[in-house]
C-alpha cells in the first residue's frame, strides 16, 4: 500500500498517557467527559499534519481488553499497570476521535499499538515517520523508517539508523536482541541476569545475534528464556491494519463533530484549518 509521501504511524496509547498526565485532568468535554487526553492527541495529530504534510495517518491502539500472546506466554508481562478510570474513558473513544478527524485507527483484539506500527512500516512503500516515545520501536528504524521521538517541552526528534546505534550501540535489526538479552523493566521482561544495556551491546557487537550467543555455548541454562523474552519484545508486523491510502480531510465536518463532542479548543483548530 503506498501513494506519494510519507506515511505517519502514531503510538496512540503512548501519546494519550504523555497527554493525560501533562494537561489539566479538569479539561471537559460534553456531557463531563474528562477531555485532556482526547485534546492533546487531537492537537498532536494537527501539528504532524502541519509539520511534516504526511500523506496519511494511522493512530495505532492496545487492546486493553483482550490478552495479547505476549501476557499468555510470559506470566508478569506488564504487570502492575493500573489506569485511571478518566483516562480509560478517554482511551475507549480516542479510536473514534482519530476517524472523525479524517484519520485512521488501528486495533484488534490481542495485539498491542507497537504491533501496528510494525505493520504500518511493512505495508507502506515509502517513507515512514513512527511516532512513539517507546524506544522498543527501534527495531522498526531504517533508511526508510524514522522514529519521531517526544522530548520534554514537547519537541520530536529524529531517531535513524545512527541514532539507534548512538544510544544503545547495537544496529536496529539488532535491537530485539538486545531487548532479550538486557530485559525491559517497564514491560517485567527479566532479560539475562546480570546483564545491562553497555554488556548486551558487547556481546552482540561480538556475536552478532542472540542466536549465534547462545550457539557459543553462552546462557545455556536460560537459551529457551532469552529466546522467548526475544519473541515478546519483537513487534507483530502481520497485525491486521486497516488499508492505508493516501487522506484528503474534511476540516469543516471534522470541527463540526468535534464540536459536538465539546471539545471546543480542539474544534476552534480544525475550523481555523478548513478556512485555509
């Protein structure tokens, strides 16, 4: 699936948590809906569209609701995460707000937001830009795919092929690997013991992959393990994603129902871009 320029994947869930706890939790929509995560995504999709003149959108979402492979195979995955009730009010709807505005979402049962993205960059034949603050998503780089990664005062920066080696010292390809081996807190994978980021990076500078590790005879009490914390931390480029075709939107219709919803701030933005 292609059409000229590039294609924007945004991590929907990373940005609505970035935005729910970094605007007022006082912000309302119609009806007392809590508004400050459907507003900051709303805005952020309107500044990419501005700023990079995408050819299309694609908002990526977890499915909360469903198990995914990756917590039935690995007991802990994630574990410990609890939500706010507001924000997951806010999640249940930002799928729908995103297709009001003239863009598309992508969720499924079982699948995460980081498999989406694997998919948008697989099915899109030219450039791709992946939003996320998620460094997991450095498996995707190439010299096609760019991650546009949030800094604090909210600008984005660009994390390429020399970027990811700069940080972790290992090549993209080689980032699951390197997952496995290090292990992720934020997701409960354990990784090796005792092994940190500068000493995975080491042994796979000198190794390669994780296979030819563990063909050295290197962890072979945890071989099953780190191959397993492997296959969570790689993103599911088959994930059922929605077509992707280029996005001509329809600014006035979208003020008008973001209107509806209450989102005034929000409305004002789209109505100020469809008198352009």
């Amino acid at each position: 699936m292609t059409a000229n320029g590039a294609l924007i994947a945004v991590d929907g869930d990373n940005f609505a948590h970035r935005s729910y706890h970094a605007l007022p939790k006082t912000m309302r929509a119609a009806g007392g809906r809590p508004a400050n995560a459907l507003t900051g995504v709303g805005n952020l999709l309107l500044r990419l569209w501005d700023t990079e003149s995408p050819a299309a959108i694609v908002v990526a979402w977890d499915s909360l609701e469903t198990p995914t492979y990756r917590h039935q195979e690995l007991i802990g995955y994630q574990s410990g995460r609890e939500f706010d009730e507001a924000l997951l009010d806010q999640l249940s709807f930002l799928p729908d707000l995103v297709e009001l505005m003239g863009f598309t979402s992508a969720k499924a049962p079982g699948y995460e937001a980081d498999d989406f993205l694997a998919a948008a960059a697989a099915n899109w034949d030219g450039p791709v830009l992946i939003a996320t603050a998620d460094r997991d998503a450095f498996q995707l780089v190439s010299e096609r795919v760019t991650i546009l990664q949030p800094q604090k005062g909210g600008s984005l920066v660009r994390v390429g092929p020399a970027e990811v080696r700069e940080r972790y010292g290992v090549d993209p390809e080689q980032v699951t690997d390197f997952v496995a081996l290090r292990g992720d807190p934020s997701d409960k994978i354990p990784g090796a013991p005792g092994i940190g980021e500068k000493t995975a990076a080491r042994i796979l500078n000198e190794f390669g992959t994780l296979e030819a590790t563990l063909a050295s005879g290197r962890f072979d009490d945890i071989a099953d393990d780190l191959r397993l914390y492997r296959r969570i931390a790689t993103m599911n480029p088959a994930a059922p994603i929605p077509a992707l075709v280029a996005q001509t939107p329809d600014w006035a219709r979208a003020a008008d129902g973001v209107g509806a919803l209450g989102l005034d701030g929000l409305a004002r933005r789209l109505a100020e871009h469809a008198r352009r």
